[in-house]
C-alpha cells in the first residue's frame, strides 16, 4: 500500500536539486510530499492521467510500454535522483506506459499544474529540467547505438555497465535485477540473457545470487561492452 511519508533529509542533498538557491527550493518544497511504495507496487497505469511528477529518493522504478499484442518493453529504470512523469510539459494528459517500483520506493510527488507553472516561473527549475533532460536523450541515443552496433554481450556489459556507475561506486556493486528485467531492459529474451549472464560470471566479472548481480569487476566489463 502506498503511504504518505516524511523525509528528514532536504531535497537539496539530491542531485536534481543541489544547484538550486534557497528561494527557489522554498518555493519548490512548497509543493512537494513523500510516498512510500512496495515492491512490485504500481505507481501509474497506462492511460492514466498526467496529474504528476516524481523524483525518486530511495529504491528503484522500471517504465514499460505494452504493445497492443501486449508485448512489453522495459525501456528505463528511474534511481534515486532521477525524475519521471515530466511529459505534462509537452501537454499529454494520459499516460502511454506504466512505472512500477523493484523495490521498495519512496517518491516525491508534484502535481503538474504546480510543476508547470514553476517550469515557467523559476529559471534555476527549468534549466535543472533542461539538463535532466538533455542527459536521456544522449542515454536514449547511446542504447540505440548499441543496439544497432553491439552484440547481445556487448549490450548486456553496457546495461549492467550503465547500472553500475548510477550507484556512484567502485569495485563491488550489488545490483537487484532478475535476468528478465536486464532482458527487458536491453532488448533480448531471458534465455539469451541468462547465457551471456553465465558468461560472464565464468569470467570472473559478476556475481549472481538470489536476485543480486555483483559487479566484481568494472574495468573488464567496460572492456565487455565496449568489445562485445
């Protein structure tokens, strides 16, 4: 069950907001609350109504589109620090795809006519915004090209590669991720996943275990990506 909580920690610690001066952070809190979600736990449906945004502060979400032969395509998990729901800006007002948490999840929520209205009114928002966005559209391009150019190893380093520097860590990283999810997420089928999984743990590069992926070796699976 989704609940209404309260943060001790200021929004200011989280990336998205760390530029951002005291009046306008004022302003944006303002508008702001928490809301846990349980794993497995639906945030939004496809259809619903484009009513708010969400930065995630803990936990992790996955977004997925269904075909209407009801194929599914994973095509971003949201970590802490990101954003979703921020297509109200582009006026749609039904949602085309849903987000689900992996885990357990807490939320800041806006609704969009705030947001809006902030975008336009708050210069340091809207270039955090601009900048937010600017980065996934070289994400979005970077997986195109690797799914255009890479091999199914090659994609599946660079997934779990892309993954590993999201948690801003070296060495060992644990990363809770089923072989259908990073199939999802790349483009493959489980059964081709779960090969180039064995591959590389073989190799010595990760670590699998009841749901967690370890990533022992960063250098070697940059090399995996980039070599395929």
């Amino acid at each position: 069950m989704k609940r209404a909580v309260r943060m001790a920690l200021s929004l200011q610690d989280e990336p998205f907001f760390q530029s951002m001066s005291a009046p306008v952070m004022g302003k944006v809190e303002a508008f702001i609350y928490h809301r846990t979600y349980e794993e497995r736990q639906i945030v939004y449906f496809p259809d619903d109504p484009c009513d708010y945004v969400y930065w995630v502060r803990e936990g992790r979400i996955k977004v997925t589109r269904v075909s209407p032969d009801r194929r599914e395509l994973t095509f971003r998990h949201v970590l802490p620090g990101d954003m979703l729901g921020e297509e109200c800006l582009a006026a749609r007002r039904r949602r085309d795809d849903y987000a689900e948490a992996l885990e357990s999840t807490t939320l800041c929520l806006m609704r969009a006519e705030d947001f809006q209205r902030l975008v336009a009114e708050e210069a340091e928002l809207a270039r955090a915004v601009a900048i937010c966005l600017a980065q996934r559209v070289m994400d979005v391009e970077e997986v195109l090209a690797e799914t255009v150019f890479n091999t199914v190893r090659g994609r599946i380093a660079a997934g779990l590669l892309r993954l590993h520097k999201r948690r801003n860590a070296t060495g060992k990283v644990v990363l809770r991720l089923t072989h259908q999810e990073l199939a999802n997420l790349i483009g493959s089928t489980r059964e081709t996943t779960t090969a180039v999984l064995h591959g590389l743990r073989e190799e010595g590069i990760i670590e699998i275990a009841n749901r967690r992926l370890t990533v022992l070796d960063p250098v070697a699976l940059e090399h995996a990506a980039r070599t395929g």
